[in-house]
C-alpha cells in the first residue's frame, strides 16, 4: 500500500477528528475530512500544472498547514516531495534545483531562480494555494507499491555537496506503522509540534504518527519555550531536539503540574547529554525517551515506552531493522566495541538521487554504512559515540564542515581553514572555525563573519574564528580535528541561554 492511501484511510470513517489546532487555525482548527479534501483538490490542480507520478515536487516554504497540505497532494498524486530548508540561500537553492529538477517549485522568491526554471512552475506558497483552491474535483489518490519513490530529503556528507536520500512509499510508511506501536500512539493523544517541517524529525516521525492514527497535532509555528509551555495543557506527546529541552530547563514555567497530561516526551536528531535528561526528569517526572534516526533511513532506535530509558544510549533497533557494527574495513567488531553502525531494514533507503557512485560506497553487502560510530551492549542496546565524519550539528541542524570551509576559504584574508564543533550548552555544539590568515589582506572577523552569512544559512556560520598559525595535520597531511577540538572545547563553557 502507499503511504499516502494508509493515512488517508486512517481518517476515512473520523472525518470530524481534529487533524491540527494552533495559534492561527481558530477555534476548531482543522479536521481530517478537510485536510484530505483540499489535499484532493490540490492533486487535482498540481495535476493541472503536470505533475505526475514520479515528478518532483520542490518546497522551500515557512511551516504551515498549506504547505502539509501540499506535501499529501504530492503523495496523492503519485509523485515526489522534495522539502528544503527555510534558511538555505539562493545560491544553495540553485544547486537543489538543478538536482531534483522538479515540475513545480514552491520558493519564497521564485524570481531568483527563474533563469534556472526550463519549463518548471515557480511560485510562491500563496500564489500556489490560490490557484490550487480554486473549485476542481478531486483527484482520486494515485496508486503507489512500496518501491515507489515518495521522498528526496537532502543530507550531506564530508564530501561536501548535498545528496538526495531516496525515500519509498515503503521506507515511510513501515516506519509510521513501527513508531505508531512502539510509541503506543492513541486515538486521544495530542501532540505539540514545534519542530520544522522540512526534517525527517518534524514531517515524517512526528507528522506520520499522528496522521496515521488519526490524532490532534497543535501546530506551532516555531520552537519558543513559551509557545510550547502555552500548548502543554491537555497534550500527551512532544518532541523535539536537546536543543529544545536544554531552553525549556531554562523556562520557569516548566513545572510537573504543567506537564501533568504529558504521558511521551521524545528526544532526538542530535545527542541529548545525560545531565539534561537528569534535570528534565528532577523537573517534572518524566524520563525523556530518545530515539536515533537519519534521513536516510528514518528512525534506527528507541529507548523504550516501557522499562529503562538509559541516559546516553539510543536504545533498540526498531522491529524489522537490524544494526551491526563495522571497522572502517567491514570487518566486525569485538563485543562490546566501538565500530561503525551498519543498519538494514525496510525503513532504509534505497540510494541517492541521481548519485550511483555515491550510493555504492554508502552500502556493503546490502547494509547502509551509517557513519555513525556506536556501542551495542550485550542486550543489543545501541549508544552512539560520535560521528565518524565530522559533521557538527548545531541546535540539532547539520553542519557539514567541508562545506564552510570552501566559501571561507575563498575570503579575502583567508589562507585556509579548518571548520569544526565545539560543546555548547544550548545548541549542543557550535560551529567554529580555525583560519590561517594572510594578514595583509584579512578585513578582519566582522567583514569575514558577514560575508559567510551572504553565502550560507545563518546556522551554518562559525561563531568565532580562531586564528592560528598553521592547521595541525598528521603525516598523511590530513587536518586534526580532535586536536582543535580539544583545544577549543572550553570556548563557550561559560554561555547559558544565547542566540544563534
Ligand atoms: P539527519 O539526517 O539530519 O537526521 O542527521 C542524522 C544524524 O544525526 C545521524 O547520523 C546522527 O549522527 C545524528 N543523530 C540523530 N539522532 C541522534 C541521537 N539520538 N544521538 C546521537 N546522534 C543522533
């Protein structure tokens, strides 16, 4: 079954059930009925515009029920949602575009990209849900099989440049259905949603358990501590990144009585420290259970909804997925050791959009090499140790150091550079950067910060530049980054509370 059919059908016989509540949605939001109604129509106008089964589908759009809605008349029609990060620049989005070369593209300046357009529909959200409003009937959903692509999710590795997990109506749904029950996910459960939705995290974990159901969703417009403490009374579920938990320890408010409905606070996309999840748990009560995931394959592990959840492990593999570990070579791992995680399962992808290279390397023996380096305990419980690349993530963004590294390096001033992350009490890590200066021509740290924030998201921008000599490298020539990590780990011991 495709996914798109699975959730319509769950709201099928619940026309009336509250799919979303929230700030601007009035008093009685927006139900499932309705939801799915002008998710038809919408198909029937993307139709319209030509979209078709195994089209692509590009959004780059601020969170809202529209853009949901677009994301199931995607589905509906048969083709491939493609969602990007709100914060991505021009310069970033060409490249997605020329990637994924879609049909029809949602962007907040659609003129930016028009030179690139070739025969796509550029628009805006508004311009797109105008046109899509209009009176049209419905188009009846498009079958789909479980191989048939649902999803391209941008990651990145080292290498640099962004690739395009493949995600199936398969990988998707299976792993709905194994969160759906794992999580015990019940027809009265309301869960507040603050995360982006253009994330595995905030569209697909969060989103697809609560459809699938079908359950409220309050949908706030973006994390604050305050939006998600204003929302908290009569909700069961979150979740959200370390990030959001250490800024909501922050919060007066955040009280036992004020999380007295909550039955699931769920953490993950990034490590939550041990001494979080302590003083969320001293706070009100609850035991934060944090699960592992990626884009892709979705979610890998959860601690579980009952029995221990274990601060600094990732818990289980999830039912139906199996995690081995690896040397760097393939070859297994003593017990009890650390190796690179390899994963198998329905939840997995099959490749990377148009990268065939690319996806051969990232497999072996059918096994996706996940990166990550992690430690199962003779119970089969997973902790993840630390990334074998050197992605940083940031507020529970990812930050791919090779990237910042080729614009700093075209910067006045700059001879060359070595990005990397360094702990940080609110975004879990920041990103900073080591640079060999050619002093005469260096503007200084204001003019080099303020052309990085031209080219790149504001996430991905160091927030301090360590000038040094020369970059501390091994015999083979490659940078240490260990070394400057420890050498600038105590960079922000003393920050509490900051804005990126
Ligand atoms: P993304 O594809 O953006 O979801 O990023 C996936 C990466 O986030 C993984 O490969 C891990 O390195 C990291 N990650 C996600 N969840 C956790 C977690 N609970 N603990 C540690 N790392 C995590």
């Amino acid at each position: 079954m495709g996914l798109y059919d699975a959730l319509w059908r769950a709201a099928e016989g619940k026309p009336e059930q509250r799919a979303f509540s929230g700030p601007d949605l009035g008093a009685e939001g927006v139900s499932y009925g309705a939801l799915h109604a002008r998710a038809g129509r919408w198909a029937a106008g993307l139709q319209a515009l030509g979209v078709g089964p195994g089209d692509r589908v590009l959004v780059q759009a601020e969170k809202s029920v529209e853009v949901v809605v677009l994301y199931l008349a995607t589905l509906r029609t048969g083709a491939c949602y493609v969602p990007l990060n709100t914060a991505y620049t021009a310069t970033e989005m060409a490249y997605f575009f020329a990637d994924a070369a879609p049909t029809v593209a949602v962007l907040p300046a659609p003129e930016a990209l028009a030179a690139h357009a070739d025969g796509c529909c550029c628009l805006t959200l508004d311009a797109l849900a105008a046109q899509l409003d209009e009176e049209r009937e419905a188009l009846a959903p498009v079958l789909r099989s479980a191989e048939d692509l649902a999803a391209i999710l941008y990651t990145s590795g080292t290498t640099g440049r962004s690739k395009g997990a493949m995600l199936s109506h398969g990988n998707l749904l299976s792993n709905a259905q194994a969160l759906r029950s794992l999580w015990g996910w019940q027809a009265d459960d309301v869960l507040v949603h603050s995360l982006p939705i253009y994330h595995v995290h905030g569209l697909f974990v969060a989103l697809h358990c609560a459809m699938l159901e079908p359950s409220e969703v309050r949908f706030l417009p973006r994390f604050s501590p305050e939006a998600v403490l204003e929302a908290l009374p009569g909700a069961t579920v979150f979740m959200g990144v370390p990030t959001h938990y250490v800024r909501l320890l922050d919060a007066p408010g955040l009280t036992v009585e004020a999380s007295a409905a909550m039955r699931l606070w769920v953490s993950g996309s990034a490590p939550l420290r041990p001494e979080t999840h302590e003083a969320f748990e001293a706070r009100t009560g609850h035991k934060i259970l944090e699960r592992y995931g990626m884009s892709e394959a979705g979610m890998i592990t959860s601690n579980p909804l009952e029995g221990a959840r274990i601060p600094g492990t990732v818990g289980f593999v999830l039912p139906e997925g199996e995690v081995r570990l690896r040397s760097e070579e393939g070859a297994p791992v003593p017990e009890g050791a650390v190796g690179v995680l390899e994963i198998r399962g329905p939840n997995v992808f099959s490749g990377y959009w148009r990268q065939p290279e690319k996806t051969a390397e990232s497999f072996r023996d059918g096994w996706f090499i996940t990166g990550d380096m992690a430690q199962i305990d003779e119970t089969g419980r997973v902790s993840i140790v630390g990334r074998h690349k050197d992605l940083v993530i940031s507020g529970g963004l990812n930050v791919y150091p090779r990237e910042v590294e080729s614009v700093l390096d075209t910067l006045p001033g700059i001879e060359e550079s070595a990005v990397f992350g360094v702990p940080h009490r609110d975004f879990g890590e920041a990103v900073v950067a080591a640079v060999v200066l050619k002093v005469d021509a260096y503007p200084g740290e204001n003019a080099t910060l303020a052309a990085l924030r031209e080219a790149l998201a504001a996430f991905k921008v160091p927030k301090a530049l360590f000038p040094v000599a020369a970059l501390p490298r091994n015999t083979m020539g490659k940078v240490q980054k260990n070394q400057l990590r420890a050498d600038y780990a105590l960079t922000f011991r003393e920050t509490s509370g900051a804005t990126p």
